[in-house]
C-alpha cells in the first residue's frame, strides 16, 4: 500500500526529504492518523548517524523516502539545516515523539503495542508505563530478539492485536527493515521506530537532559553512557556527516 503523504513543506538534505513542522503539529497528524481512514502510515526520525547510513545502503534510504512523515532527530542535523539557509522549526527525535503522544493521549483509550528490546527490558518499560499511566492502554507487547523465520507471525500477531499505535525499539536497521516489509500486513494506523526508546522506558538507561539535546550533544551523552558499544560508531559517523555537511555547504557557497 502506498503511504498518504503528510501535508507539510520539506526540505531536502543528502538526498532525502524532512518535513517541516513543530510538536503539536506532529501530535495532531498521529492521531489524525488514527481517527481518519485508519490506513497504515509510518513516521521516520533521521538523525546524523541515519543520514550517513543512507548515504550508503540503497534500501534504507528508499524506506525514508516512502515513509509518510520524516522529522530531524538530532540538532546537529537541525543546526546544518540552518547554515544551509533550509531551516526547521525543532528538533523531533523518536524518543521524545513517543513520550509525549503516551503523555497526552494515554486517557483516551489509544492502544499501544511495543516491539522491541529485551524481554526482561519490555516486561519492565510495560509494567513503568502502567504504574506512571494508570489506564493505559497496552494491546501487546513482544521482544525484540525474534527468530527472522517468525518475523510474519509477529506481524500477524500485532495485527489481531489491533494497537492504534505501534512503537518500534530496535536499531538500525533492523526497524526501518520491519516496518517497510510489514506495515501493510499489520494495518495499523501509525508506526514509529524509537531505537532504544523501550530501554529508556524500563530505566536501562537515562535519556540525554533536555539542555544536552538542545546544545546538539545528545551523542556524546549517549557514547559517555555507554563507551565500549557506542564509541566507533559516533567517531565514524560524525566525522562522515560533518565531511557531508561541509561539502554541501561549500557546493551551494559556489552554486
């Protein structure tokens, strides 16, 4: 099924496209989302590390591309935007979208599914989410650490579930991967990959302060919390997306 396009002006960065919008505006389109047609849509949040992976496999950025909604997940990414003349309005990562659509929608009876993580981890970010959100409505919940020959039958099983939201905490690209392949099979309104947001959920780890962020620092929070597995990814990537960033820079200077 081909996905319904959010109806908000992009900008254009390393070939892929970001939409321009602000919280309450991407609060608004998720639960448009669900009380509309109910078709399947997905929202992308790229971030530096993403941007550069695209650059090099074909099919994660095509997935970008086809995802209906596609937000700046990092500031870094939002101060580029801004050198380049090609401004958003805030920074929207994964993690903070899925916050605060629980947050200000738990009481009105959307069901949430969660895919992802640990089973201990998912056990325990599904049972926080009930004691933080009395009533909140949970319509399943499955780990992360699947056989990839069961990969349909979690699908189907989300399916039947019937969540009016479906949150995705796996790396990438592993959740862009599902969510292309399935998001059709499980028919369900909105999906959103939130990588270790599940982990931050159960209180495996803390999430970057909102003044780390701000400042475009949430990387090296994340490589100071967790060095051995996070240090060779952010030396490589960073460095890759600053090399992109300034290239395309000095290429509109000249243009």
């Amino acid at each position: 099924m081909m996905p319904t396009r959010a109806p908000f002006p992009t900008v254009s960065f390393l070939g892929l496209n970001f939409h321009r919008l602000t919280m309450d505006e991407t609060m608004n389109w998720m639960e448009g989302c669900i009380h509309k047609d109910r078709r399947p849509r997905f929202l992308c949040t790229i971030n530096a590390a993403l941007l550069v992976w695209a650059q090099k496999d074909p099919y994660l950025k095509e997935t970008y591309l086809s995802a209906d909604l596609v937000t700046v997940d990092s500031n870094v990414v939002r101060y580029a935007l801004k050198c380049l003349g090609t401004p958003v309005p805030e920074a929207l990562e994964a993690c903070q979208i899925m916050f605060e659509f629980i947050k200000r929608n738990f009481k009105k009876g959307y069901r949430f599914y969660f895919l992802g993580a640990k089973p201990e981890i998912i056990e325990k970010a599904v049972k926080t989410l009930q004691e933080n959100y009395p009533g909140i409505q949970i319509a399943g919940y499955h780990d992360g650490y699947f056989d990839i020959d069961a990969t349909l039958q979690i699908a189907q099983a989300i399916k039947n579930a019937k969540p009016d939201c479906l949150f995705v905490g796996m790396s990438s690209p592993l959740k862009e991967q599902f969510l292309q392949k399935y998001l059709s099979v499980m028919e369900i309104p909105i999906s959103l990959g939130v990588g270790g947001g599940i982990d931050i959920l159960a209180g495996q780890y803390r999430w970057a302060p909102a003044w780390v962020r701000k400042a475009g620092l949430a990387w090296l929070y994340r490589l100071l919390s967790e060095p051995k597995r996070m240090w060779k990814r952010y030396l490589t990537t960073n460095t890759l997306f600053l090399w992109l960033f300034f290239k395309t820079l000095i290429r509109k200077a000249f243009a």
